[in-house]
C-alpha cells in the first residue's frame, strides 16, 4: 500500500512537472512570436518661421505597423508664452495625422521656440520636437497722403496713411514741402531804365507765395555816387493771397559819371531775404 502510494504521488509529481514546462514553452512561444505594440512620432515639416498674430501649421504623424495597435494620445508642451497650439487629433490608434496649428499673439516676443509633442499609449512615452521661430508682426502700411500745410505741422506738409495692424508704425507725420513755406517774391518793373533829367523810377512789387503776410522791410545798394535813392512806403505790408508795391525813385546829381548803374533792391522779412536789380543808364 505504501509504496502503490508512493508511485502514485510520483506519477503526479511528473504530471505536475511535465504541466508546468509546457505551460513555459507555450508563454515562451507567445512572447516570441507575437510583436510588441510599439510606434514612433515624427513632424512635417520639423520647423517653421511665423509673425505675430499670423498662424503656422505642421503635420505630427503617429505611425505604427502593428496590425493590434492601441489608442495613443499626443498633447503639445512648451507652446510660446501667449500663443495658442492646437491638435485637430489627440487621441486615436495609429497610423494617424493630426495637424499642429500655433498662433502667435502681439504679446509673444520674437525668438525661436522648441516645441514639444508628446505621445503616450500602451505604456510607451515618446517625443519630437518642432523648432518655431516668432518674427515681430508683419507691418504693411499705404503710401503717404498729403492732407494739407499748417496745422499741426505749422509751415510743413501734413501727412497721414494706415497700417496694418494699427498703429504699427507712424501713421501720420509733418514733411517739408515746397509748397508750404510762406514765401514772397519781389521784381522791379520795369528792370531797365534811362535817366531823363536825371531822375529814374521802378515799381518794386512784392507777392505773397504761399498764404504769406506780413511787413517786407526795403534796402537799397549800388545807388550812384552823388545820387539819391529812396522807396516810397517802407516796409510795406503784403496781405496774404496778394501783392504790394513801392515806387524806387533815383535822383541822380550833375556830377553823376555817365554810363550803366545797377541799383539792387533788397526786401527782408525776418529770415527771409529776397532782391531784385533795377538798371539805369546816364547819358
């Protein structure tokens, strides 16, 4: 009876033993045969140049050749401060594409930026990384408008235009222009003249250029030895959008030496200074 026993608890102990490495092989076998789930994370393109308030996009592929693949999700870290990344797909079974959209605000300082895509599935973490370089914003503005002289810009050019975005750069400005400097002219009429006993005269007229106004102080040089030259009103006062004259009277002495003489006419107003000649002839 004991040893019938015996040889049974033997013929057990090799079942038993015989079980167990079969059940080895087999797990062996499994995991040799069956292919891990496993996949990788790429982005296209990997980099990218954008302005402020504009908006970049890439593809993040996650592949996969595993036919039993499991969910993976990707999330994005590291976005610029005061910027916006988007996924249009966070979680699905690869192969899959989800398309990276990343907009820059205002606010977002220029530089580059390595962002990072993270997927996690089937207790795997993996990454790429997506260089993104923020440029300030793009600023197109019109071309200049002359708006008019005077006001804000007192005798300069006013000028405006728009920009986009607003106020990106100057959007108004004051510019020198020809057309806006007050100005006088003056001319002697007529320029030439015969002395008939021995006295000439000229009109000396003075326009306003320009909206000018305001009194034109009269000087005269090359008078003839021994001669007398003198303006009727000086200064004279020039309204604006008109003109003013003063008679040039020369009284020329006997002792007068005989040929041409050019008398010059010099009209100031204060730092603007003009002249004009006036010939005669003795005979």
């Amino acid at each position: 009876m004991k040893k019938k026993t015996f040889l049974q608890i033997i013929s057990l102990l090799i079942i038993f033993v015989v079980f167990l490495i079969g059940w080895f092989f087999l797990d062996v076998m499994f995991y040799i045969f069956q292919k891990p789930f496993d996949f990788n994370i790429y982005i296209e393109p990997g980099e990218g140049i954008v302005s402020q308030e504009k908006s970049i996009t890439s593809a993040v592929i996650l592949f996969s050749d595993s036919e039993d693949s499991g969910l993976v999700e990707i999330y994005v870290s590291n976005c610029p401060k005061h910027a916006t990344c988007f996924l249009s797909i966070s979680n699905a079974s690869p192969t899959y594409t989800s398309e990276l959209t990343i907009t820059p605000s205002e606010s977002t300082p220029a530089g580059t930026y390595p962002i990072n895509i993270f997927a996690v599935g089937g207790g795997i973490r993996k990454n790429s990384i997506y260089y993104l370089t923020v440029k300030p914003s793009e600023c197109v503005c019109t071309n200049w408008v002359n708006k008019g002289c005077g006001g804000p810009c007192t005798s300069q050019m006013y000028m405006t235009r728009s920009c986009e975005p607003e106020d990106c750069d100057a959007e108004s400005r004051c510019a020198y222009n020809s057309s806006c400097i007050k100005d006088f002219s003056i001319e002697s009429i007529p320029s030439y003249s015969k002395v008939v006993g021995q006295k000439a005269s000229f009109i000396i007229n003075i326009s306003s250029i320009n909206k000018f106004s305001g009194l034109v102080y009269l000087s005269v040089s090359g008078c003839p030895t021994g001669s007398l030259c003198s303006y009727s009103v000086s200064p004279i006062n020039i309204p604006s959008e008109g003109f003013a004259t003063s008679l040039l009277t020369i009284q020329t002495a006997l002792s007068t030496l005989i040929g041409n003489f050019t008398i010059i006419t010099t009209g100031v107003s204060d730092s603007t200074i003009h002249s004009t000649n006036s010939t005669i002839t003795i005979a």
